[in-house]
C-alpha cells in the first residue's frame, strides 16, 4: 500500500448531491492521479489501464451514503485489485 499524501481539498463535485455517481467524476479521478502519483494504492501499479475509483470503507449499496462520497474514503485502484476487494466485501451484502 503506498503512502499518499491526499490533497486536502476534496473535488467541488463531491459536494454536488445532484450529480449521479459522482465519486466516478472526472474531477475525483484527476484529482485521485495526482495524489496517488497514477497508481493502484494496493498492488502500485502505475500502468493502470483501467481506472477504478475504489472505497476504503465500503457503502454497501447506498447504506452509508456519507461513506460513498467522503474524499478522504476514495482510493485510486485498478480493476483487478477492486474486483478482488469487491468480492470479499459483497459476501454479506
Ligand atoms: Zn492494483
């Protein structure tokens, strides 16, 4: 897991209850790349071919609705790690 030094002014977005999904948003993403240096928090990739906006606690399909936009609860991940990770924490849900 890499350290990060996360900005600590969260994407204006974030703050957006209108916009769907907005932890996906372009703004969250760039911001995501140029905290995390471009790579997986969990395996450090850097030559991430798919982007995946990844939650350290998770929202469990919009029960902790705070969790889901919380800047400070977003990681940069690429698809494999989040896939994995997704699996593990969807057993109970
Ligand atoms: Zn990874």
């Amino acid at each position: 897991m890499i350290g990060v030094r996360r900005s600590a002014q969260a994407p204006r977005v974030l703050m957006d209850s209108g916009a769907q999904n907005r932890y996906r948003h372009d703004d969250v993403v760039d911001q995501l790349m140029k905290d995390f240096h471009g790579k997986c928090y969990i395996c450090e990739i850097d030559d991430l071919q798919s982007i995946e906006v990844e939650h350290l606690l998770p929202h469990h399909n919009g029960k902790y609705p705070d969790r889901m936009f919380e800047w400070n609860n977003l990681f940069l991940s690429c698809r494999h790690c989040n896939s994995v990770k997704t699996r593990r924490n969807t057993t109970n849900a």
